[in-house]
C-alpha cells in the first residue's frame, strides 16, 4: 500500500475560516476533511492517506521558512511514499503554500509530492512549470468527484514510480 500524506489549511480542515490563519503546524495520524472523500478512492488505486498535516494559510506564509521546516518534521515521521497537498480549490492563500510545500518536499525530503488546485489559484500560475498540480474546480464547482478520482490515481501513480501520462491523461496542468 502507498503511504500518502495530506497537507490542508485550516478551511479544508474544517477548523475555521480567516479568523483562523495563524493556526501553527499540526499533524495527525489519517485522513481529514476532503482526505475522507478520498480516501475510498485512494485504497482502488492502491494509495492510503496515512497522516494530515495541517497549517494557517498567514501563519504558513507570514513564517514560510520556519512552517515549512516544521511541517517537513511532521512529515518526515510518517515516513510516506508521496504526498499530496490540496486540494486547495481557488483558496488563493493556500494553494500558493501547497506550492511552496510541494518544493521543499520533493527538494529537501526527496518524497515525490504534487498539489491539486483549480485554475483560479494563484498558485497554479506561480507553480504551474515546476511542479505537478492536479486540476480541481473552484470552491462549489462542477467536476470535484472527477478531480478526486485523478488525485488519487496520480497519488498511486507517483508512490509507484510508475510513468506519468500526458496532461490529458493525467488531469494535471501542462508544465509549458
């Protein structure tokens, strides 16, 4: 079984909304919010979340540095095959941190790691060229149930080591 860990900010988490971004890194054994959708479709596909970081979006961007070094901790412990940040919808804030973390993961702890985010995001268009981003709708749009399924297929996919299809294929934002 693939180990997949989770990253969420404080919305996707269920712990609150802008009066809540200066929520510091927390992690816990399994899945969390959307990671409970995705979790029967992760197991088809050979993939389980393990552990959920979670992190304030100001906190996380107001302490970039210092967040990501914690949360590299957290994430180091689970000792995952892959990691997933998002899905981040068009959550500007966050989807710029699951970036910025999908960076520092491949780069630092060497684990493959994308991030799933709609168009809207900006951080599609900051992260787009240098790392995978899965494409989800925006917050309440059409097309969430394809978009979970392309996650956790790129999730097991990834885990494995096994070759990523085209951006079609996929689901992902082309590199160019």
């Amino acid at each position: 079984m693939i180990k997949v860990v989770q990253f969420l900010n404080q919305v996707q988490a269920g712990l609150g909304g802008d009066e809540r971004m200066d929520i510091e890194p927390q992690s816990q054994n399994g899945a969390f919010g959307p990671g409970m959708l995705l979790k029967s479709t992760m197991i088809r596909n050979g993939a389980d979340i393990i552990g959920t970081v979670i992190c304030g979006d100001n906190y996380f961007l107001e302490n970039k540095e210092k967040a990501v070094e914690e949360i590299l901790e957290m994430i180091k412990k689970f000792s995952p095959d892959v990691v997933l940040c998002g899905p981040a919808l068009n959550y500007k804030r966050y989807g710029e941190c699951c970036g910025y973390l999908v960076k520092a993961v491949e780069n630092k702890l060497k684990i493959p790691a994308f991030a799933a985010m709609s168009k809207e995001s900006t951080g599609t268009p900051m992260f787009r060229k240098d790392i995978y981003i899965i494409e989800t709708p925006n917050k309440g749009g059409v097309g969430l149930s394809n978009s979970l399924k392309n996650i956790s297929s790129f999730a097991g996919k990834l885990g494995k080591g096994e070759a990523i299809g085209t951006p079609e294929k996929e689901g992902y934002f082309s590199k160019k």
